[in-house]
C-alpha cells in the first residue's frame, strides 16, 4: 500500500484526501503507476474535487496499464465490458488474467458462467478470448474454475494474488 492510499484511507495515519490527492499527483509526475491508477479512480468517480471526466480516466488507466499496471488492466477491461466494446473490455481482463490478476480471473470466470452462450450477442468470443470457463465458484477471496484448454481440463485456484492449476 503507499502513503497516498495510507492517507486515502486513514490507515496507519490521520484520513486526508487532500493529502493523498497531493502524495498521488507527486508520485504520478515520476511515472508511478499505482498513483497514476488512484488518480484515474479520482477523475472516473469526481471524488475529492476532480470533475467527473470518465475519458480522462480511461486514458489515466491505459497510461497505467503501459507500465504494467494489471490493476489498470482490469478496470480498462471493466470499462470496455460495461460501455464501449465488450470484446476489446474482454481483451484486457485476458491479459490480466493471464498475469495472474485475481479479479480479471474471477471476472471472466463470472462472464463465462452467467452469460454462456449470449457472450457472442455482445461481441464477447470466449473460445477466442481465453481459456472456457466451465464452472466457478467464489467463496471469500477464493476462485475455484474447471477451464478447457485444447481437450484438457484443469482445475484453477485462486486465493488472493496466488494463481495456478492444480495437477
């Protein structure tokens, strides 16, 4: 967690958005992507005094997300599910996923689970996009998915940031 999201939140420390806000924008000028992320956070939802600029969050993001940001990744994906192009939204939580992103894993799995076959209605491909999610399950933090992968089921774990199939 950094001193920003510590002062965000108040953990550890008095909260002070106005602080944070100021930690953030100093961290964003070096290229740190976390701060640039909150920052895009900021902008999408008009919190602490920014206007509520939800294209300024998405470029935010995509700039977080060249730097490896998967948390960046994964609201982009969110964003592009919910009100641009579902495939390309599809796309990056792929991507995420594929890094090991717990929510994108779980999101996708929950697509996959609820939407089944009415994905290809909203431009959303999953046997082209990433691995079938056959069944999910998330309990606390936990993901379990059966996935398919050319003729081959595994079973996939997740637990907070540890991702991998059991054998």
């Amino acid at each position: 967690m950094t001193l920003g999201a510590c002062y965000f939140l108040g953990r550890g420390v008095d909260k002070n958005e106005a602080k944070a806000v100021e930690l953030y924008r100093a961290a964003a000028d070096k290229g740190e992507s976390e701060a640039i992320h909150a920052l895009a956070f900021l902008y999408y939802g008009g919190d602490c005094g920014f206007p509520e600029d939800r294209e300024k969050a998405k470029e935010m993001w995509t700039k977080a997300a060249c730097k490896g940001n998967l948390d960046s990744f994964y609201q982009l994906g969110e964003h592009f599910v919910a009100v641009d192009d579902a495939s390309k939204g599809v796309a990056f939580l792929r991507s995420a996923a594929e890094k090991g992103h717990t929510e994108s894993i779980a999101e996708l799995g929950r697509m996959y689970f609820t939407l089944g076959n009415k994905a290809k209605g909203r431009g959303i491909d999953f046997k082209r996009e990433n691995p079938c999610f056959r069944v999910c399950l998330v309990i606390k933090n936990i993901f379990l998915g059966l996935t398919e992968s050319k003729g081959k089921l595994t079973i996939m774990v997740v637990k907070n940031t540890i991702f991998g199939p059991l054998t």
